[in-house]
C-alpha cells in the first residue's frame, strides 16, 4: 500500500512564502547576501517609479488648487477643524453664522480690489465695517486672516500656531463664526484668501460702540518649521504613503550597512561595502523633497 504524504494547507504555504519574501526584500542576511532586495537596483526602481506615479496622479488635483479656482480649503473643513481645537480645550462649538459668513466674504472681496493684506485697508476702513454692513451686532467679535494655503487643516493649524491667533480661535466669548474662501489675483500674482469672523450677539438687541471688543490679530509670517510642519498635517493619504515607503526603505537601507562586513569578499572592495549608507542618504534626500514640494507658503 503506498504512503501517503501530508500535504501542508494552502494558507500555510502562503504565509511561509510571505515570509519568506518579506525577509529577502527586508531583512539582511545570508540568503540575500546582506543586501535586501527592496534596496537593491530593481526595488530602488519599483520604489521611485511608484513615487513618482503618486506624485503625477496627484498634482492632476493637488497642485493646479494650491493656489488656483478650485480651492481645497472649504468652510464645512474650517468649521470642523475649529471646533475640534475648541473642544480639545473643552470649549462650547462655533455655530455658523451666515451674517458673519457674508461679513468675512465682503472683507475677503475688498481685499483683493484694493489690493492690501491687512485688517485695515489703505484708505482706513477697519474690520467691524463688515459686521455692521451684514447687521451683525456684536459684543465681542474677531477676525482672523489665512492666504495661500492648500487645505482647511493647514489654515487652523497655522491660527493655532500664532499666538494671536490661537486666541480667536479659542475666545470662550466668542458663539458665531463665519468662514470665505475667496481666489483671484494680488500684486498681478494668484492668491487665495481665507477670512474667518468670530463673534458674540449683543445682548437684548443692542450693539456694541463699533470697535470695542473687536480682537484682530497682527499680520506675521510663519516660520519655516511651522511651514513644514503643517506641510506634513496636509499631505494627502497618498502622498503619505510615499513618504512612508521611502523611510521604509531608509531604515532598511542603514540596516544593511551594519552588515556591510558580511558581504561577498569580491563586493567590499568596490562602493557596496557603503552601499547602505549611501542608499539611506538618497531616499532621505527624497524624502525631504517631497514634502518641500508640499511645505506651504501660507501667511497669516
């Protein structure tokens, strides 16, 4: 009677050869003779040609809004991202006021005919004008100013940065908000404008003496950390993933060089005996541009 052989199970088969392949694209040893595979010339390949199809896809969507027609910075995102900061301080929400919403896009359009980047205009006109133009009476109410951002995220983290800021955003006064978005041209340059109006109605129906308890920041410009670390918060999930796949490969790649002795003896005389350093050195390097490519430009 022939013996009959046990056959392993299909999802153990699987897992092995998984295994087995992750450990020769990523893991440093004899098998691979040190050198991983996903850091080799053809996995180097894979791993630029994916990056640069991420980055191709989404400039198609990503780019032409950073400073054009179609802005990703929207008041439902702006509201979201406000209130959030508010209730990680445990303050009450914002409620979207479509006075103060009309308020913000009057300012927003007088901005870019007039031409200025400020809370006051040229010729004087002071922030409150607007409220009262939308019949907003106020006793306590705010505005702060956003331009040149790619995304909603971006805009409340560069207010939370700043000081001044950070205080509109997180006034226990304040009950009312409202958001514009607004592009056109500055200086003969695109640019795409964000004006937020917090406020508090007058109690029993009576406004407040114009001014008084009206809180408008200074303009300031944001460090270069400050930009790159909101560049981070607004990479989009794919871009992300690229920027994880080339630290992946990094750390692999400074790995391999702590078993660079264990190469082939005809390898250590040429650059392999380096070839770990070397490789951490460029996908570092190309990590660092893209997200440059990303690191916005945004003022406040």
């Amino acid at each position: 009677m022939p013996a009959r052989t046990k056959q392993t199970p299909l999802h153990a088969r699987v897992r092995r050869t998984t295994k087995r392949h992750v450990k020769m694209a990523m893991v440093p040893h004899r098998e691979n003779q040190y050198k991983p595979h996903l850091i080799r010339r053809h996995g180097l390949l894979v791993i630029c040609v994916v990056v640069l199809l991420v980055q191709l896809i989404t400039n198609l969507n990503y780019f032409r809004n950073i400073l054009g027609t179609e802005n990703q910075v929207s008041v439902a995102d702006l509201l979201v991202d406000t209130n959030t900061e508010r209730q990680k301080a445990g303050l009450e929400p914002l409620t979207l006021d479509t006075r103060l919403s009309d308020a913000a896009y009057m300012k927003a359009k007088d901005m870019l005919a007039n031409e200025y980047w400020s809370h006051s205009s040229p010729t004087g006109v002071q922030p409150w004008k607007w409220l009262g133009d939308a019949d907003y009476n106020y006793s306590y109410a705010g505005e702060n100013l956003a331009r040149n951002f790619n995304s909603s995220r971006g805009v409340v983290s560069a207010w939370m940065a700043s000081p001044s800021h950070r205080e509109n955003i997180l006034k226990k006064q304040y009950q009312d908000v409202g958001f514009a978005t607004v592009d056109g041209t500055m200086d003969g340059r695109p640019i795409s404008l964000v004006v937020a109006m917090y406020g508090t109605p007058a109690t029993a129906g009576i406004g407040a003496v114009r001014g008084v308890n009206f809180v408008a920041p200074a303009t300031s410009q944001l460090s270069f950390a400050s930009q790159v670390g909101i560049g981070l918060q607004s990479l989009s999930p794919a871009i992300l993933s690229s920027v994880i796949l080339l630290l992946l490969a990094a750390v692999v790649a400074l790995l391999a060089q702590l078993y660079h002795r264990h190469i082939p003896k005809y390898l250590q005389s040429t650059w392999n005996r380096h070839h770990g350093a070397v490789k951490a050195l460029g996908l570092s390097s190309l990590v660092i541009v893209v997200v440059a490519l990303y690191t916005t430009n945004g003022q406040l």
